[in-house]
C-alpha cells in the first residue's frame, strides 16, 4: 500500500483527532481517508478509517464516494467538509436557515 501526500489544493485541515490518509486506488484515482487517531476495543486498538472521497489528479478534480471501493460524482471541492465529499442534501426547511 503506497501512502501518497494531500493534492496541493485540498482546503481542510483535519478535524481534532483525525488525520488524513491518500492510497493509490489505481491508476488514475487515489482514496482520500479520514482516519480516526484513538484506540478502539472493537479493532485491537488499531485507529479507525472512513473514506473521505477520491481524487483524480490529471483532471485535477474531487468525487464523492458511494462507498469505500465505489466513486460517485463530481464535486466541487469547495462545497465538501473536513468529513467527507459527499454532499450534504438539505431539506427546504433546513436550507431556509443557511
């Protein structure tokens, strides 16, 4: 597993607690993980990773994830939190407020 650095124009630092990881998903695409820094029962102790979303860096663009091994679609970077790509849905209500 190749460990790769952060693309030059990724804007978050990671929230408290957390780091993050870039793997080579193939040869276009690399994984960008949130990964937890504390210990858990459940895992032998181990720190605790969840897909952040993947990016493409000859096309120099972001993809949400459906899953882990999954790319959904393109975002744009700017609208993603330190969490996950994925795009946060809004009801009316809610959007009322923003």
């Amino acid at each position: 597993m190749e460990l790769l650095e952060l693309p030059n124009d990724f804007p978050h630092s990671p929230p408290s607690n957390y780091k993050y990881k870039v793997i080579r998903k193939n040869s276009s695409l690399l994984s960008i993980w949130t990964v937890y820094q504390r210990e858990f029962v459940y895992n032998n102790g181990d720190e605790s990773a969840c897909i952040w979303g993947f990016y493409n860096p000859k096309k120099r663009e972001y993809y949400a994830p459906i899953n882990s091994k999954t790319v959904g679609e393109k975002v744009e970077v700017i609208n993603t939190t330190p969490y996950t790509a994925m795009p946060i849905k809004y009801n009316p209500l809610m959007s009322a407020f923003l």
